[in-house]
C-alpha cells in the first residue's frame, strides 16, 4: 500500500496496554482516506475475514485459550491472524506510530493527585488523575507535531480512542484545553490541525491497529516477547526503530518515549503552578 494522503484529514487513534505496573499508551495516524480506502479494506480481508471471521481484533484476547474456544480457533489461526496484522501494519507506509510508557509505582508515587474537570460548571468533578490522561496529552502534542512535519498540506487531526476507557469520561475539553495549552508552549501553530475527540467502538479499524500496536511495545519493554512475536514486533516497526523525520532512510518514521521520575516531576509541577494561578 502507497503512503498518500488526501491532504486535508487526519485521524490519530490510539490505545493502552497494561500488566505488572508497566503502562504503554499510543497508536497510529493516517489521513482519513488512507485509513478508509487503504487500510481497513487490507485488515479486514487479511485479518479479520480470515478463518474464523471476527468483528475485531484484540491481541490479549486471542492469547487466551478459553476465548479463542469460545470462537473456534486454532492457535495456527491465531498465529495466522496475527502475522496478517503484521504485514499489513509493515506494508502501510504512511502510519505515523507514536508510543509513550511509564510505571506505575513511579507515576503514582510523583504525579498521582486530584484534579478538577470542567471548573467552569456548576458542578465542576473531583477526579483522579490516571496514566492514560497524561499520556494521552503527550501522544496528541507530539502526532500532531509529526503529522505537520511529515503531511504539511494536512488541515485537522481527529483523535480516536476506544469507548468504555476511563479518559473518555473527561476528556471532552480536549480541544480547548489544547487550544489554549499549545500557544504556551510553543506551538500555536498547532491549534488549526486540533480537530475533534472521539471514542470509539472496537469495531473501528484505527484502534485496533493502537491496541496491536501497544501489546507488543509492553511486552517489549517488559522482556516477554517471544520469537514469533518479536519478529511481529520487528516488523510493524519496519526494522526495530523508529527513525526520526529528519532520517532519509532507515525504519518507519515515529517515535517512542519511555516516561521517567523527571519528566513525571517536570509535569507535577507545571499542575501544580497551575492550580495556584487558578487559585489566585
């Protein structure tokens, strides 16, 4: 499959993957017309249509012996569906992969706290704030980063991310939070690509591709792949790296950060300056 865009609209989708207090949040963007036209007619024969027929893909599923009984599956299907996914991940040139982990001792011990959403209403919410809220903030800075670099000509980025997650219940400031974070930073030049926040089913192709994505990025981290599914790993990364953009050759363009104590402090504190102002 070519990498070529329509120009106009991206979508980011992305996901998490958790086990043993080792957190992976992040996925991939495409334009809109590569996901549609590209991508998901290529997942859903090679993958999904293959013996036996599912409505989606999710990795930690079909490593389950009891849910593939559940669908009539062999483990060579298995292995089968999953190699698919590889190649079609491999063979899609113009996936933007973005990955970020932490821990979670470290994240609880240094960032962990209360925080207030929607202020402005009558009845703001006391909510706790989770790995995946700020990782989901780093993986949108830096997408819509790439995008602008590699696709220039590119007008709005939708982020997609599956339904029934903790973040998708207060995440609907999404859009102006980064309207008005991305000037602060630095970025302004950003705000015109923000474009709209969307949870999902996992029925929609994008975050599945995010959840195979971050399966294997964990267990990576972790030391736990296997042969076959190092070779996967291996593969959806096109050569074990991400290369930057500025690179003329080598592996897939992307980026993948591991989250330490300081950037974990760097951030605290920057909520922390914030209440206090909004306090003042």
């Amino acid at each position: 499959m070519t990498a070529r865009s329509d120009g106009t609209k991206f979508i980011s989708a992305v996901d998490e993957s958790e086990k043993n207090g080792l957190f992976v949040y992040g996925g991939f963007s495409a334009s809109r017309s590569f996901w549609e036209k590209d991508f998901a007619p290529a997942w859903t024969e090679f993958v999904l249509d293959t013996p036996p027929r599912l409505t989606h893909l999710h990795v930690a599923d079909l490593y389950r012996p009891e849910w593939r009984a559940s669908q009539g599956m062999s483990e060579t299907q298995m292995r089968r569906k999953l190699d698919e996914a590889a190649r079609v991940i491999r063979s899609s040139g113009q996936l933007l992969p973005v990955v970020f982990s932490l821990t979670r001792e470290e994240f609880d011990l240094i960032l962990r706290q209360q925080v207030t959403f929607y202020p402005d209403r009558k009845q703001p919410q006391e909510k706790s704030l989770d790995p995946d809220y700020i990782c989901f903030y780093l993986c949108a800075l830096e997408q819509l980063q790439r995008i602008k670099n590699e696709y220039p000509s590119t007008e709005r980025v939708d982020f997609w991310v599956e339904e029934n997650r903790p973040i998708t219940s207060h995440m609907l400031p999404f859009k102006n939070d980064l309207h008005t974070h991305l000037p602060s930073l630095g970025l302004g030049h950003l705000v015109p690509l923000v474009g709209k926040y969307t949870s999902v089913t996992k029925d929609r192709i994008p975050v599945q591709a995010a959840d195979y994505l971050c399966w294997h990025e964990r267990h990576q981290l972790a030391g736990t792949l296997g042969r076959e599914e190092a070779r996967r790993y291996w593969h959806i990364i096109d050569g074990g790296v991400f290369r930057r953009a500025t690179q003329s050759q080598g592996s897939r363009t992307g980026y993948k950060y591991e989250i330490k104590a300081d950037l974990l402090g760097s951030i605290a504190g920057a909520l922390a300056k914030r209440v206090a102002e909004a306090s003042s």
